[in-house]
C-alpha cells in the first residue's frame, strides 16, 4: 500500500463516519424539536385543564 492510497483511505473512512455522525445528530435535533413540540402542547393543555377550571 503506498501513502497516497492509505491517505484518501482515511480521508473516505473519516467523511463516511462524519456523515453517519451527521445523520445521527439530525435524527436526534428532529426528535428532540418533535418531543419538545408536545411537551409543550401537553403543558398548555394541562395549565388549561387543570389550573384554569379551579
């Protein structure tokens, strides 16, 4: 193996692990927006329900 092959070898491994990484990490924004989107409801609807009906 010469140096130039073990190079963009690396360079491939590293983009690879980087886009996985990527997806990941935007899978993980999506969920996060998406469960703070209903927390968010169900706090709303909770202080409506409960706190406002006393």
């Amino acid at each position: 193996m010469d140096w130039s092959c073990k190079v963009t070898v690396r360079q491939s491994l590293l983009k690879r692990t980087l886009r996985s990484r990527g997806m990941i990490t935007f899978g993980a924004l999506i969920t996060l927006l998406v469960l703070t989107h209903f927390t968010l409801n169900f706090l709303c609807w909770f202080t409506c329900e409960v706190v406002f009906k006393n």
